[in-house]
C-alpha cells in the first residue's frame, strides 16, 4: 500500500507589525500550492430528491437549490423583498427671468427727468473738488437681506451721464440678495460717478424695495392656490416700473390701468341703481368682457352672484366671513381679497381660498431697500 505523501506547505511570509520599523527583508517567492482533488459529494440520504440540474456556485434568495431541494414538508423560503430605488431630490427651480415689458425710451425720459431735478445746472462741490480727470471706483453692495430689482435701470442712470463709465453686474433682477452682498461695480471719471449716485440709487432701492415686500407676500403664501396682485395706487409716472418691480418678486400685475379691465367700486355703486343695472350696462357696452363687481356684505355678494359677475372682490371682509362668501359663491366666480391684508393675516385669507389677494402696500407704502455705494479711487 502506497504512503500518502502530505503536500508541500507554502512558506510562510513574516508580516511587519504596525508599529514595527520598517526593516530591509529579503524577497520571498510563494511557491504555488498542489492542486487540491475536487472533493466528493456526499449521497443523498433517503426521501430527497434528487436535483435534476448541478448546484449553482452561489445560493441566492429564491433559488431552485434553497427552494426544490427542500426536505418534504418544509415551507418555501419567502421571496426577497424587493429594496426601491431611492428617487433623488429635485434640482431647486431657477430665478424666473423677468422682461421688461416697456420700450427703454420711457427709461430714457423718467431718468433724464431725474437727472435735471437733481443735478440742475452742475454739481458744485464735486466739480470744484475733482476738476481733472481723477477717477473713482464704486462697490454697490447690499445692507439687507432681499430681492433685486432694477439694475439694469441703476446701469442705464450711469450710461447716459457718461458713456466712458464701466459697469460690471454682480447680481440679476430677481435674485435673493444678502447682506454684504456685492451687487455691482463702477468705475469712470470721479465727476460723473458722482454726478449718477444718487438718482441710480433712488431707483433701484424703490424698485427692490417693491420686490422685497412682494416676495414677502408671495412666500407668506406659499403652497396654496393664491395669487398676490399689486393695485393701482402707484406713484405717478412710476407705474410700469413699479409693476414690473411686482413680478420680478412673485406678484401678478393684471392691471395697467382703467382700460385694461370692468372693475366696478364702491364709488360706481353709489352713483348707480344697483348692482343688476350696472351689470347689464356693462354687458351690452362691452359683450364677452370680464365684469368684477366689489362688494362690502354679504347681501351684495348675493346680488352678485345672481348677475353673475365674473371676479367679486371681497373688501375688508374678515377671514371667517371669506370662508362664508366662498362656501356660498361654490366655484361660480373668482374671489378677491382686498383692504386690510397684511403679512400677519395674508395666509390665513389664503388657506381660506381665496384665489387672489390685492395689496396696496406693495407700491402704495413700501420701505426703500437699503444698499451701500462704497466710492474709492
């Protein structure tokens, strides 16, 4: 009988402790291992089945070697739980991008305007300190947190007082502003950036002030159905500006002006007979137009909707009583909120359901922003 020879084991390699030097070791070559004799499957004992196809290498949930070759009697294993793919989040939307919907040969009058009232005849005391060709640098930067809004208007007050003035924009209308944050840079001769401070300053903190409070207004709320609109209680020759300034921070401007939509207040109704008689007039003059009738109770909100008026504009009506209103008018008209809305109570008007809220202190009596124009040479 032949001895069984043992297989020659494979030097063993020294492996350096973590916390050992380094020591020079001579290069040791492992010497490949015998081959092993694959090894012998044990028979089956009695009552299992035999497996009519070879065992596959890996044994995963549900597969015909854990599930067929089961002794009798023994319950399936359960099928994998499938594990979902987790869905990213969504990118954050983009700062919707806003047209200035006016030609720029309005721009060009109202700051010429500007510009004659506040420089006049000369700047004085600038024109007396710099009168060589000293040049200045400007930082436009912000002093609150907010949303921008005319800085191609603060541009355009330096290009026309003096075309060799450089102008690099930092932000866009539109953008959420910080603190300390760099809006813009100036630079051009000291006389000239002196001379177009003040009147682009004047115009971009009205506007952004505007865009500001609308903003507020728009997140106050924010995930209902309602739409804040502006008023036309504007500054006089500001008005499309001041509009503009509305949508840029998430407002809607429907009206430009009186021709623009059938709006009857409470000053058509007192000089009228009543709401039917207004309506019919208003339909025979102006067939297929929408009608918004205001009323100020409850028994006009009746008579209303019996003319079936297209918008009702709900004046100084409190949220308990708007969800009265809406709960009569059932979907028949678009309903309007209008007279003390404020931010403290904009959300509770809006989870009321209303579909719009018009707000006067947009234009009416807005906060200027605040922004710094930091001068140097």
């Amino acid at each position: 009988m032949a001895r069984k020879t043992a297989p020659a084991s494979r030097p063993a390699v020294k492996v350096p402790s973590q916390h050992s030097q380094p020591q020079a070791q001579p290069v040791v070559v492992a010497q490949p291992a015998a081959p092993q004799p694959a090894p012998v499957q044990p028979p089956l004992p009695p009552g299992v089945p035999v497996m009519p196809f070879p065992r596959p290498t890996i044994l995963g949930l549900g597969s015909p070697w854990r599930t067929a070759g089961r002794p009798p009697g023994m319950p399936p294993r359960p099928a994998p739980v499938p594990h979902p793919t987790p869905t990213p989040p969504p990118r954050p939307a983009a700062v919707p991008v806003i047209t200035m919907r006016f030609p720029m040969s309005a721009v060009d009058k109202l700051i010429k305007e500007a510009l004659a009232e506040d420089v006049g005849e000369g700047d004085l005391t600038t024109q007396s300190l710099f009168p060589g060709k000293v040049k200045a640098r400007g930082k436009l930067i912000a002093s609150e947190e907010g949303v921008l809004a005319g800085l191609p208007i603060f541009k355009r007050v330096f290009e026309l007082v003096d075309k060799n003035i450089s102008f690099e924009p930092r932000a866009t209308d539109g953008m959420a502003l910080a603190g300390g944050q760099l809006v813009a840079r100036v630079s051009g001769p000291a006389v000239s950036v002196l001379q177009a401070e003040r009147t682009a300053l004047n115009f971009l903190q009205h506007l952004s002030g505007i865009a500001s409070q609308t903003a507020r207004f728009a997140n106050a709320v924010k995930g209902t159905k309602t739409r804040i609109l502006d008023t036309r209680r504007t500054t006089p020759g500001l008005r499309f500006l001041e509009k503009y300034a509305v949508e840029v921070g998430g407002g809607v401007s429907l009206q430009k002006g009186l021709a623009d939509r059938l709006v009857v207040t409470e000053s058509h109704l007192a000089l009228s007979d009543g709401v039917p008689g207004i309506v019919r007039q208003l339909r025979k003059a102006h067939p297929g137009k929408r009608i918004e009738l205001t009323v100020t109770n409850m028994q006009e909100l009746d008579q209303a909707l019996m003319a079936k008026v297209n918008v009702l504009l709900l004046e100084n009506f409190p949220p308990g009583q708007v969800r009265q209103a809406i709960a009569l008018v059932q979907g028949r008209a678009k309903v309007e909120v209008t007279g003390k809305v404020g931010l403290d109570n904009a959300r509770a008007y809006a989870l009321a359901g209303v579909d719009f809220i018009s707000v006067s202190q947009l234009t009416q009596s807005v906060k200027a922003f605040d922004f710094s124009f930091r001068v140097s040479r």
